[in-house]
C-alpha cells in the first residue's frame, strides 16, 4: 500500500513524471551506446568492429533481435494485458443555480468517485520498421473505493461559501467498465539530437466508460454514522463517458543489458480534445416518488504521459510494463431533470460546472509476435 502511495504521488506531477523520465533514458542511452574510442571504428580490430556493428544495429533497430527475418516483414501482435488503476478518481461539481440569485457561490455541491479498480483485455497491433497502429480494449474486473459526496453553503443562512454542511461516503459496485484506444504511430527520426534515440509521432482517439453504482452511506459532516433507509441501499447509479482525439510523440530506445536480447524503452507524451458526458440517476429520492436526474455535459483537453518497458522471453514472446498517468479537465453545463414532484424540474446552468478525471495505472502484459 505505501509503496503504491508513493507511485501515485510521484505520478501525480506528469511533468516531473516526464522529466525524470526522459533523464533516465538519455543517461542509459549516452552510457551503452558511445564507445570509449570516439576516435571511429577504423582504429579498432575488424572483430571489436563487427561487434560495435551488430550492437548500433541494435539500438537503431530493435527488431532485428526478435526475428530472422528481414526488418521490412510484416510483424502482427497480439496482448494479453492486465492493468491496475491506483490513486486514481473522476469527479463534477458545480455551482448555485440562477434561480438562487447573486451572488453565485461555486462550488456547491462536488461527487468524487474512486478508480481504484482491475482491467484486463486485449491489444491488436501491426507493425512495419516506419509504421505501427494497433487496436486495445479493456474491461473492468472490480473496483477497491468509495464515493464522497460534498455539499457547501446549502443550510441557511446561505451566507458562508466554504462551509461544508454535508459530507458522506458510499460503497462502490460496478456495473460496467470500457476502454478503447486506437493509435497510430510513424518513425520520423532514427538519431535525435545525435542519440540512438528514434523518434514518433503519433495520433490516436480514446474511450473511457465508467458505470458506478453508490451504495450503503455514512454521514461524515455531520457526524451521523450510517445512515437508515432509504440511504442504506442503492442510493445512486453514475455513467461517464470521455472522448478523447489526441496527438503527440514518443522516443524509443533499447538498452542491451543481458543475452537474451534488448529491452526495449519508449517515453510517451501526448495531448487530446476531450469530450466529456455523465448522467446520476438518484436512486433514493424513488422511495419518495421522485426521479431525479442530474447531466453534465462537458469538452477540455487531456495530458498522458506513459514510460513502457518490453524485453524478450523468446523468440515470439516479450513481456513488459507500462506506467501510465492521465490528467482530463473540462468546463460545461449542468442539468436538473426531475419528476413525479409537485413541480416537474428541468433546469441547465453552466456556473461553476466542471467533470475532471486523474488516472493512474500500471498495466502487465504478455506479446505474440506473428
């Protein structure tokens, strides 16, 4: 547990997470792959130079050590990948409605729901020595969190915007759990700034589905404990939706450290338009006639940075490790649906409205080359 509090917090600052990251894979590139002579293979043995040869070929292209064949083939790949989100949450909050009048306090009300959940799936992908694209699908297999449900300044008077009048927690059950990523990538540079480091471009669009039911409240503020029915059920049901078309680029490397061939290094970094959408079905107020429905609808961006690890088993299998983090921010517009009351509801405001999302996940995975 502390060893993952210690990674989320490290991810938690992507632009350190970067840095650091591209230090590391500077300092072993510079350290393997400059030879101590810089005075040029011509003033070596014919033998040191066939060895300095194979080992430049391998850092320049890192599939000459996993196939006999030609580099120009064809490669197919097919992931088996197991991920685990940790430290991580996606929440919306927004303000007073304008019905309230001025002045307009934001934030009023905030749902904070945990991440922290197991995924497994698969990933398709082809591959060329310029070229890669590949297809990745995961589901969610259960999730280890709560719900916080905050509230400011709803108790009269209304006259003291940080005070925080409500705060309860809920159990977290999932109903479903999808990602899509689609991406593709294009070597553009083989040697970055002299380095045997390549360089990609790359392209690509994500889908995130997360459906959460709350269940089983405690009363934190104020000091209630659990609460009696109908707050000891199912109290709310919760589906997100991110759309995310981003762009960015990777360095890739490969560090030759044991016999059994490279380890393969890429940094990632890349930002998308995001697209955002949620709906709260709030079950509870069904014991009382009522349904209400709350909607966000929101657009942003998203920063991703990813550092992947992938080193041979044998000739067709590889297994590596990829850590991840995902910041999305996004503004928009709140609606109010409710009905079966005395006075049907639906109202849309946009003060104060806000979904944002912080990921962060080490996934484990398992390569076919075909």
């Amino acid at each position: 547990m502390q060893l993952s509090l210690r990674i989320g917090r490290w991810f938690a600052q992507p632009g350190l997470a970067a840095a650091l990251g591209a230090a590391v894979l500077v300092a072993l590139l510079c350290g393997r792959a400059w030879p101590a002579d810089q005075s040029g293979l011509g003033q070596i043995t014919s033998a040191e130079s066939a060895e300095a040869t194979e080992l430049w070929r391998g850092w320049t292209d890192p599939l000459e050590h996993f196939w006999t064949t030609a580099p120009a083939a064809t490669v197919w790949t097919i992931d088996y990948r197991v991920q685990q989100m940790f430290d991580s949450h996606t929440s919306y909050q927004f303000g007073t409605p304008p019905q309230f009048g001025p002045p307009q306090y934001t934030p009023v009300s905030k749902l904070d729901w945990s991440l922290d959940s197991t995924w497994t799936g698969l990933r398709l992908g082809v591959q060329k020595p310029n070229w890669d694209l590949h297809f990745e699908w995961l589901t969610t297999l259960g999730i280890n969190g709560s719900m916080e449900d905050f509230d400011w300044n709803i108790n009269d008077p209304r006259d003291d915007p940080t005070r925080l009048d409500s705060l309860s927690s809920s159990s977290e059950r999932w109903n479903d759990g999808q990602k899509v990523e689609i991406e593709g990538d294009y070597r553009c540079m083989e040697r970055l700034l002299g380095l045997p480091i390549e360089f990609w471009p790359l392209a690509g669009f994500r889908f995130q589905r997360f459906d959460i039911t709350g269940t089983n409240a405690v009363q934190i503020v104020p000091p209630d404990g659990p609460l009696p029915p109908p707050f000891d059920g199912d109290l709310i049901t919760f589906n997100q939706q991110y759309y995310i078309g981003y762009a960015g680029a990777q360095l890739r490397a490969a560090i030759h450290c044991w016999d059994r061939g490279p380890i393969t290094l890429t940094l990632q970094a890349d930002y998308g338009a995001t697209a955002g959408y949620n709906v709260d079905h709030h079950l509870f107020y069904e014991y009382f006639g009522v349904h209400r429905y709350t909607m966000e609808s929101t657009t942003g961006g998203a920063l991703h940075f990813a550092l992947t690890a992938e080193t041979l088993l044998n000739k067709r299998l590889s297994l590596g490790l990829q850590a991840d983090h995902m910041e999305i921010s996004t503004t928009g517009s709140h609606r109010w649906v409710e009905t079966g009351a005395t006075t049907p509801v639906d109202e849309t405001w946009s003060n104060g409205v806000s979904v944002s999302s912080s990921q962060t996940s080490l996934t484990f995975f398992l390569r076919l080359r075909i």
